[in-house]
C-alpha cells in the first residue's frame, strides 16, 4: 500500500489549536489587545489573550492574581502557521480561553533578615 502525501501550497496559512499549561511570565495590566508573555513546554512566546472574562477579571484586579513569579496558567492557544520555503513557520499566537490559574507556592523567610 502506498502513503498518501499532502502537499501544501506556498503561503497557505492554518490554525492549531491545543489546549496547555504555560508560566505567566509578563502581564499587561491594560485593556487591549497587547501581547503577554508566557513560558510555555516549547519555550517562550507572547500572546494577547482574548479571554474578555480572565482579561477584565485580571485587569481590575478581581481574580487575585499575585504580581509574583511562577504563576501557570491552564490555557487554549492558538497558533497561526504559514507554510514558507517548505516548512511550517509560526505567524502568531492568541490565548483564547483561560480554564484556571495557580500561584506558586510562598515560603516566607524563617528568620527575619539581619537589620
């Protein structure tokens, strides 16, 4: 039996869309369409989120999010690829849905620091 092989066009554009964890590296605590910054499982990326619930909830401040390192996201991404010079090659990303967040956990120091 013989392998079917797709060929695709010069220029032709798709979306994929997954669902991942990604670390919150750098908000943007405006409205608008501004790209944050996230560390994702392949590396790291900037996406405006498009989420208007998390969007507005993080922006006023009533989702409690910590202005503090090390907080993940359970996120629906969405990359836009064109197919350039024989390869898929990444145009974009947009965060479509927030599902949750965590803050990671805070130890405070044991001893107080000298004065």
């Amino acid at each position: 039996r013989i392998a079917e092989t797709t060929v695709y066009s010069e220029g032709q554009v798709r979306t994929v869309n997954s669902r991942i964890g990604a670390t919150l590296i750098s908000p943007v605590l405006t409205d608008g369409n501004r790209r944050w910054r996230f560390r994702g499982p392949s590396g790291e990326f900037g996406a405006p989120i498009r989420d208007a619930d998390f969007l507005h909830g993080a922006v006023t401040g009533t989702l409690g999010i910590p202005l503090q390192g090390g907080v993940s996201l359970d996120i629906d991404l969405e990359t836009k690829e064109v197919f350039a010079q024989g390869v898929w090659q990444i145009e974009g990303y947009a965060v479509t849905k927030v599902h949750s967040w965590n803050a990671a956990p805070y130890q405070p120091d044991l001893i107080d620091p000298a004065p």
